[in-house]
C-alpha cells in the first residue's frame, strides 16, 4: 500500500507560494493538522483531507504518494549567490526555489524511467589541487576532452548535453540566479539556468556551472571565483582571444565588434582583456565609464544581442512519449503528477508532438 510523502506536502505546497496557515485556511483543515502531518506526527492522512490538500494546492493527489525525497539547494548558485542574498531575499521565495526544482527533479526521473541519456562526450573531473589552481589548464582540458576547435566556442548547450547532462530552463529571477547545478544519485547532473537571461548570460552560466561540475566535487570558499574563471577561460581561451585585443587603444566599438564573433558579454570581452593585459587598468576605467554613460552596464545594445542556444534533451524526452510511446497529455500529466495545463506551460507545448524517431540523445531502456 502506498505510503503519504510528508515531505511532498511540504514541497508542493512551497512551490505554490504558500504557509501552512494559508494552506490550512485553503483546505479547510487545522494549521495544526497541517503541522503535524508534515512533521510525520499524522503519517496516514484521511482520503477526505487529502483530496481538500490536493485541491488547495492543484495538484493531483497521487503526488502526495510518491517515494521522491527532497533536496536542499545547492551551495553553488551563480549570479547573485545565495547565501550573500538571504538578508534580502525573502525566505519564501527561497523555499519556493527549492519545491520549484524539486518538482522539476520529480519529472526528470519520470521521464528517464522509460529513455536514458546517452552521453556522447566525458565528463572530465579535474579537481583544482590537483592542477595547482590552474583554471586556464583546466578548461583548456575540457576542450581537448571534447574536441573543441580553437577559438570562439559555438553552442556550448550542445556540447554540455552532449556529455550527459540536463539543461533545464526554468523562471529563477524571483530570487536574482541564473543557474544551479544539482547532482542526485540515479540521475544526470541537472543545470537548472534562468528562461529569460539573455545569451550571453545564457552561455556564460552554462559555462560556469560546468566549472563546478568538473572541478568542485565538494564545496569550497573559493568555488565560486574558480568557476567564473573557468567560464572565462573555456569561453576566451587566452592564446586564442590575445591576437583580437593586440590593439594599442581598444575602443568601445572594438569591444563590441568582437561580442558577436566571442559571444559572450561586453562586459566580460574587458574583464578577459584586462586578466591577460591587453587591456590595462586605466584604459579599462574609461571603457567602464563609456559602459555606464552609455547605459550598457545595464543592458548591452539589443543589435549585438546573442541568442539563447536552444536545449534539447530534455524536449526530447517529452517528445519522445508523446511520440514515440504514445503517451497522450493527460498520460504524460498523470505520469508527472501535475494538471495537463501546467504541463503544457512548464514544457512549451500547445499539441501533441509527432514522433521523435531515430537518433539524437536518446536511447530506449531495454
């Protein structure tokens, strides 16, 4: 017999925004109720309150009897990182962070009970001692591992998936972060990166949650700056970006000329001039005032906007039962445990999708 997850109650109703005195008010039930049957005191809640929860929080019930345990989040979080921000973030838009992954964790192991991601590519674990803190060495390993041409790296998403691990775009501006990576036992590595970054930013993410996944298989102070010198050097490796900045007197406008070729920032075309001295400090303080009269600190010009590199797998993997499994929306739903409308706005879908057919990243479980 199934046995109610407490700590799924927990999750679902964090991922709708809600406190246990909202939810108990919603359902109808005592905060107290609420309480103790998340703390595991009432461990076989009557069917009657478990319908009221599940329509309290729309979500279908079968979820509340799901096995899945729950994950904190990650110390690594890049952009503004987590545990510099919880003065300011409030901590229920951290708690719905985490239910919001959690949930998304839940799918990702339902849809590869059926198809496994093959990866294509190694993943390299290079730990930081070991290389001396030589980052450049590092991600220039990387590339030699995964056979990157020299000079401007195109579609870094294609090649982070090709190795095997999940990009999944999903809303993380509430709590200012462009991406996480979480590592669960039985599951591929999952980089979760913000749907509403631009491509640059995209990218760049990308690229520094793959410096964690390579380098920091346990948490350190300095992962955070060694990660983003890892995106740096994966993204501009110096010898192939010196011969660009080989100008006496860099301009504004050779920085931008060079974003669409590097796609990566302007912002971060200075940073790297600056780190391999071909640009110095003082010409860097007047391109950085150039940047913020011109308002590019902000925003970078909209004609020299990079485009976000589309992901697949994960596309793949819905497509594939909807396709190829024949599995209808309210199968998929019900396999997920969500409502078919919210399946349809988590995952981009408006129809049923035809047949995934041969290849790609896929591989049937035989």
């Amino acid at each position: 017999m199934a046995t109610f997850n407490k700590d799924i109650l927990r999750t679902v109703r964090q991922a709708r925004g809600k406190s246990q005195a909202q939810l108990a008010s919603d359902a109808k039930v005592s905060q107290a109720a609420i309480s103790k049957i998340e703390a595991g005191l009432i461990a076989d809640p009557s069917p009657d309150i478990i319908d009221r929860l599940a329509q309290a929080v729309d979500f279908p019930s079968s979820i509340f009897f799901e096995p899945d345990r729950s994950f904190g989040l990650p110390i690594s979080v890049h952009g503004n990182a987590m545990y510099r921000r919880k003065a300011s973030t409030g901590s229920r838009a951290l708690e719905k962070l985490e239910a919001d992954l959690n949930i998304r964790l839940m799918h990702v192991r339902r849809l590869l009970a059926a198809a496994d991601v093959e990866a294509q590519l190694p993943l390299p674990a290079l730990d930081v001692d070991e290389y001396q803190g030589n980052i450049d060495l590092i991600a220039e390993m990387v590339r030699r591992t995964w056979l990157i041409p020299s000079g401007p790296l195109h579609n870094l998403t294609s090649y982070i998936e090709r190795a095997g691990i999940l990009v999944v775009e999903c809303d993380l501006s509430s709590v200012g972060v462009d991406g996480l990576t979480i590592r669960s036992l039985g599951s591929p590595p999952c980089i979760f990166i913000d749907q509403s970054a631009p491509g640059d930013r995209q990218r760049f993410t990308l690229a520094h949650e793959l410096g964690h996944l390579v380098m920091h298989s346990v948490p350190s102070p300095t992962m955070e700056d060694e990660a983003n010198r890892f995106a740096s050097a994966l993204l501009m490796p110096k010898r192939d970006i010196r011969p660009y900045l080989m100008d006496k007197k860099i301009s504004l406008a050779k920085i931008a000329a060079l974003k669409p070729i590097w796609r990566t920032s302007m912002a971060s075309l200075i940073m790297c001039g600056q780190a391999i001295g071909s640009i110095s400090d003082t010409q860097a303080q007047y391109l950085w005032r150039q940047m913020s009269a011109m308002g590019y600190r902000r925003a970078e010009p909209e004609s020299i906007a990079i485009e976000r590199e589309p992901t697949r797998v994960l596309a793949e993997l819905v497509e594939f039962h909807l396709g190829d499994l024949g599995y209808s929306l309210a199968d998929l739903a019900q396999s997920l445990h969500i409502h078919p409308d919210e399946l349809c706005a988590l995952y981009g879908l408006s129809q049923v999708p035809k047949r995934a057919g041969a290849g790609g990243h896929l591989t049937l479980v035989k």
